[in-house]
C-alpha cells in the first residue's frame, strides 16, 4: 500500500470509536428533546433532582416476555452514570414492542434509591403513555395515565409516585399483553 492510502485507512480507524461515541450521545439528546417537547414530561425537566432516559427498550414475549433497554442516568443536566432495565413477564401476550422511557427523580432520596444498584418497580406499577395507543399499564411507576396526539404535541397526566414518575413514547410494534411482570434496574456510576 502507499504511504497516503495508509495514513488515510489508519485516520479512518482511529476516527470511529469517535464517530460511534458521538452518535451515542445524539441518541440520547434525541430522545430527551421527545420528552422534553411531549406534554407535561417537558415540565418535569425543570423541577426534579435527576432522571434516567433509555432510548430504545425493546420488550417481546409468547406467553413468557422479556424485555431490555440500556440508558443513562442524569443529575440536572450532567450525565453521572449508566443503567439498564430488565424485565421478565408472565401471562397471555404476544407479539413485540419498542419504546422510549424516562424516569424522573423528585428529589436526592429518590435518586439515592433507584442508583443503589439493583433497583426494582412492582409488576402493579404503571406509566404515563405518551403516544396514543400505547398502553399505559405496559411499563412501571405512576399512578395515572393518560395520552393524546403524538410524540410531539402530546399532553400527558403524571405525577410523581414515591419520588418517581416515569413517561413512556411509543416507537413502533404491536403486542397483545395481559400479564404480569416488574422492571429491575441495574446503575453503574460514571
């Protein structure tokens, strides 16, 4: 090989984990901009302590369901740790799903709690669902729900529940599910 066609190939090689970290970030500066202009999940930006945000979980099943999602935890605005959500579901479902999910801390106890490491919400909790047709008892905490229009111009009912609310917006998929099932969260600090 000549000398300019190695220098660009090891230039092109040492430029990509750059690239793939880059378009990491962009991903979850995406998904906070959805919530933060989907209805009342935008308010709650400006009055909790933190909040963790997955991109993408992705949740399927026949008659036994799982799902997944990686996401980062933020305090304020400053990114201070990763975490992952899994979930294993029992009952009458078919068929697979994805979607985004937030969940905002109230205050540094809530916090405290869900980064202690292994972190769980009960199979009877609830979110608000922000996207029309998503159902609202698919995911974890909040004790009402409701949604209208899409991702964008959404309005939403949600409150904190034990120090946490979460928002979930819909991304495609279809599944038919009567079962039961918790979300355990894993944390790792920066």
């Amino acid at each position: 090989m000549t000398l300019p066609i190695r220098t660009s190939l090891l230039l092109l090689l040492l430029a990509l984990p750059f690239a793939s970290v880059e378009a990491e970030d962009d991903k979850y500066a995406d998904t906070i901009k959805v919530f933060q202009n989907a209805g009342e999940s935008g308010s709650f930006f400006g009055n909790s302590y933190g909040y963790a945000v997955f991109p993408t979980i992705g949740k399927g099943g026949i008659g036994i369901g799982g799902a997944y999602g990686k996401g980062r935890v933020y305090v304020g605005d400053k990114y201070v740790g990763d975490t992952s959500m899994t979930q294993l579901t029992l009952g009458l479902q078919l068929g697979g799903q994805a979607y985004s999910q937030i969940i905002f801390f109230e205050d540094k106890r809530a916090f405290d709690e869900f980064t202690t490491g292994n972190f769980e919400f009960g199979a009877q909790a609830t979110a608000v669902a922000i996207t029309a047709g998503v159902s609202a008892g698919a995911s974890t905490a909040g004790s009402s729900a409701g949604a209208s229009g899409g991702k964008n111009n959404a309005t939403t009912v949600g409150q904190y529940q034990k120090g946490m609310a979460v928002f979930t917006v819909a991304k495609g998929g279809l599944m038919y599910e009567a079962s039961i099932g918790g979300q355990k969260f894993s944390y790792t600090a920066k």
